[in-house]
C-alpha cells in the first residue's frame, strides 16, 4: 500500500509543466487537479492551455461532456454502472443528458467545480498560459479570457518544459 506523499517527500520534484489540450468537462479535471496538488505541495507549476483546451481560460465556462470515443464512460444510474456506447452519442441531445448527469453527480459529491479548481490554481500561483497561436487560429482575444494569465506560443512552454523536473501532456 502507498503511503500518502508529503511535501518534504518531493525534494527532487521542484517544478512541473503541463500542456492543456482538452476543454470537456471530464478532460479538463486531471489537469487542475494535478496542478492545484503539486502548487499546494510547493511545486512550481506552469500550465500551457492550447487548442482545445484554451477554452478552459475563458471566462464564460460551457463545459460539456462528449460520449463520442469513450467507451470506458460509466456513470451511476439505478444502483449500477451504466456504459455509454458510442453508436448512443449519435442520437440528439445525450452529450447535454450526460453532462448534466456530471454536473449533478459532481455536485452531489461535494466535487469543487471547474470554476472553483482553477481559481485555487490562481490562488496557488500556478501559472497558466494562453496559446497566442491557438486564440489567433480560433479568434479568440484576451478579453474573453480570465485575468492575470499569460499569453505565449510554443517555445514559451519548450523554455518552461526543458527546465521542469515533470513535463505532463493532458
């Protein structure tokens, strides 16, 4: 059995990045916990969000679920595991019936929201940055995303990436 990590355990691990790809509602867990984690561990931590993950810096958050291309998706319905096939996302309106079974599970179990998670991150100084390539491929402008980010390219995170004793691709 693993015994829990204390933060004197990381005296190796004093920096983590980790590059943001995704921007669904169960993809865009992993990251900032992991980031929130490691930060409260006194881990300096940079997240480059790019793609489709740079929606998760936008301040209006519309996060989703898609059943499309996962069959390893179960959620708790009438005391079991239900599976969702993937031929089920073909038919209107299950992605928005499987997110709101999300949002309401994550609620029911005291799960802190997306939102709440990536305000911990900025409370715990992670620094979070935007990819300048992606917001001008999607038109996005810095207006629409949450304050005090950075904005930078490719060899922002190659810079943050070669000096970081953890590299994360999510």
């Amino acid at each position: 059995m693993l015994d829990t990590i204390k933060p004197g355990d990381l005296e190796n691990a004093k920096s983590m990045s980790i590059i943001v790809t995704k921007g669904t509602l169960d993809w865009a867990y992993p990251p900032f916990i992991l980031a929130t984690t490691a930060a409260a561990m006194d881990v300096k931590v940079s997240m480059f969000f790019t793609f489709y993950g740079l929606t998760l810096l936008k301040k209006d958050l519309d996060l989703k679920i898609s059943t499309l291309g996962n069959p390893a998706m179960q959620m708790p319905m009438m005391g079991m595991h239900m599976t969702m096939p993937n031929i089920v996302s073909a038919i209107p309106g299950v992605d928005r019936m499987a997110t709101t079974m999300m949002k309401n599970l994550i609620k029911k179990k005291g799960v802190a929201s997306i939102a709440e998670l990536r305000e911990a991150a900025i409370d715990l100084d992670v620094q979070m940055i935007g990819c300048q390539m992606t917001m001008d491929l999607f038109e996005i402008g810095k207006d629409e995303m949450i304050d005090g980010i950075e904005i930078g390219g490719a060899a922002t995170w190659v810079g943050i990436a070669t000096k970081s004793d953890i590299n994360l691709y999510i």
